[in-house]
C-alpha cells in the first residue's frame, strides 16, 4: 500500500491496489467526502476504502456542479469504472444514497457487475407514483432554507450565521436538494438483485424513519433497517457500530476464504 494525493473525485486514504474489497462511500446533499473522515481505518486492511465527491466540492471542486440526475450518475459510473475490477459495495447517505441506488440500477441496465451490498442511509424510497414534494427545497429563498437548515440540523450553526461560508455553500446545496426533490419522483422498476440495507437516524426530521419504509420493494434481497439513535447525521456519532455492521454483512456476501 502507498499513500495518494486526493484528487478528484475519488479519494483513496489508503490505496490498496489487489484488495479483497472495494467500498465506496457517497455523501449527503451539499456535502463532500469529509463526512466520511476518520472512516478508513475503521474497515480490514486489505480493503481499499473510496470517498468520493459530486462536481463542486471537495476535491472534485474545480468541476462543474451538475444539476442532471442522469448526467450525475453517468459522471460517477465513468469515474468509478476503471476501479470496479475487484468486488465492490456502496454505502450512501441522504441523496448520496439516491446517487449509489441510481448508479446501480445503471451497472445493471448495462449488464455489468454488481455491488456485493448496497447500504442506504436516510433517503426516502422512491414511491410508487410520486409527486415528490410540492416546492422543491432548492427553490425556497435564503431566508427559508436557513430557516429549514437550522430547524432540522441539516448544517452546521457556523455555516449558517456566517454570510461569506452560507454564499459559497447555498448553490452547491441548491444543486443536490433539485436533484434528490426530482429523482423522489421516479418510480421504482422492477426489484434489484442486491442484498440491500437501511440505516436511519430515530429523531431525524429530514427523513423520518416511516419514509424508509418502501424500500424493501425495491431490492429481491432486503437485510433489514437498523435504527441508531440521533438526527439526519445519526452517523457521526456511531461510526464503529456502523463500519462493524457494514463490514461483517459485506464479508458475508464474499462467502469463506478458498481453502489453499
């Protein structure tokens, strides 16, 4: 293993060029892969642990935001193809969870491999007919969305209060709530191939537990919900039950080492 600079939209704290697996990680709206800070060491060695970054931020800063559903998840399936060659999960929050979902439906719509495992953390499932919301969030004036923002700690009080960090962050935020408000209006095809798990926050008020419930349909291989105490950034706080959980349900998928 040797360390690489994060460029890009993928970053690799700690390469790992012939791994056992390849876990991606896909991060919430107006976020970037610093959610998943410190998370790397938390899986086996032999992993090869991939944070990665929409246009616009983060290390994939100097590339244009992109406000396409499609155009998104085709960015990520270029991107992440040349390192799809070993076996492979997806663990999403919010609408990066959205973002992992659509690319997969993508891998199969073009007969490639699979995830071993998906992993969706607090984002509605598509409903069957939906309508999605009745104004997208993208579309609320500034005074509204901060309002929004601070009421369901969907940002940082800093970011907030500050009028130099909330100019740079509103657009970048704006982008991904179109997306995730236009993509709630999809209606799920047939059930994926994939095991599939749910993860949620109890007292999340962006995306309360009862808006997972739909996702069972969506997958011919549902693990269940696992709930964990906390608001939409639930994670933060149980980063080593989650990455235990994520790891022993992805090594299962793998099935015993072959016998030398």
């Amino acid at each position: 293993m040797r360390p690489t600079a994060p460029l890009g939209p993928v970053t690799r704290r700690r390469p790992v060029d012939d791994p056992t697996v390849r876990l991606f990680f896909f991060h919430h709206a107006g976020g970037s892969h610093l959610l998943y800070r410190g998370w790397t060491r938390l899986f086996p060695e032999d992993w090869d642990i991939c944070l990665l970054d929409a246009p616009g931020r983060g290390n994939a800063q100097a590339i244009p935001l992109i406000d396409d559903c499609a155009d998104l998840v085709a960015f990520f399936d270029e991107a992440l193809a040349p390192l799809l060659n070993r076996p492979f999960a997806f663990f999403g929050h919010s609408v990066g969870a959205r973002v992992a979902y659509a690319l997969t439906r993508r891998l199969q719509e073009r007969a490639r491999e699979l995830p071993l495992w998906l992993g969706m953390s607090s984002f509605r499932a598509p409903q069957p007919d939906s309508t999605g919301p009745s104004l997208s969030r993208s579309l609320r004036s500034d005074t509204a969305l901060r309002d929004w923002l601070t009421d369901t700690g969907g940002a940082p009080d800093r970011l907030l209060s500050d009028d130099s960090l909330w100019n740079a962050f509103a657009p970048v935020l704006r982008c991904d709530l179109g997306l995730a408000d236009t993509w709630d209006r999809e209606t799920p095809r047939t059930p994926l191939p994939v095991p599939l798990t749910v993860f949620g926050g109890t007292d999340d008020t962006v995306v309360p537990l009862r808006q997972l419930d739909n996702w069972p349909r969506l997958t011919a291989d549902y693990r269940g919900l696992h709930t964990y105490s906390g608001g939409h950034f639930y994670l933060n706080d149980h980063r080593e039950r989650l990455a235990g959980l994520i790891t022993r349900t992805v090594l299962d998928q793998l099935g015993p080492p072959p016998r030398v």
